[in-house]
C-alpha cells in the first residue's frame, strides 16, 4: 500500500508542477490596471494582446486608447495594427472627441 501511494504522490506532483509554473508566469500580454498613465501620452495606442487567426495575415488584437485620461478597450479583427497608425490615430482621436462631446451632454 505504501508504494502505491508513493506512487500517487510521484504522479501527482509531475501532474502539477507544470501548473504551477504556469500560474506564476507572467504572459506576454498586457493589461490596463499594469500599465503606467505617467509613460504614456494622451491619445496613445497600447497593443494589449495579439491571436494569430487560422486564416494568415488575420488576428484579434485588443488594444487600448488614452482618451481625455480614460482607457478605451478595442477589439480588432483583421490585419495586424500598428500602433503608430496615423490614419488609425486619427479614427480614434476623431472616436474620442465625438465620446467626449457626447459625454459632456451637449448633443442629444
């Protein structure tokens, strides 16, 4: 009886050491409570993560903007962005200012 629950024991622990190991590894990815407002401008984009998709060339990025201090999350599908897009900056500058203008109650 005690070899078998050695033995138990022996495959339990190979079982989860890799578990382990991955529970405390930091990922690759990023998140929005990590990242410093201090290091990053106003009207910035943050690639958060990156999926390759079955399809080459195709991917789901989640990425964020600064927008007047607040984080914006953005799901994107397709090609991969570039995160100093000035097309792109400027369809999230133009987002930010008609969400700001909307917040501020001024159009209906």
């Amino acid at each position: 009886m005690t070899k078998k629950l050695a033995s138990f024991f022996i495959v339990l622990t190979f079982l989860a050491v890799p578990l382990v190991s991955l529970a405390q590894s930091p990922g690759a990815e990023k998140s929005v409570a990590n990242l410093n407002l201090a290091d990053i401008a106003d009207e910035s984009i943050v690639v958060l993560s990156t999926d390759e998709g079955g399809v080459a060339g195709y991917v789901h990025q989640q990425y964020a903007f600064l927008c007047s201090g607040q984080w914006e999350i953005v799901d994107h599908y397709g090609a991969p962005i570039d995160p100093k897009d000035r097309n792109l900056l400027l369809s999230e500058r133009r987002m930010c200012s008609q969400r700001t203008f909307s917040d501020d109650g001024s159009e209906d």
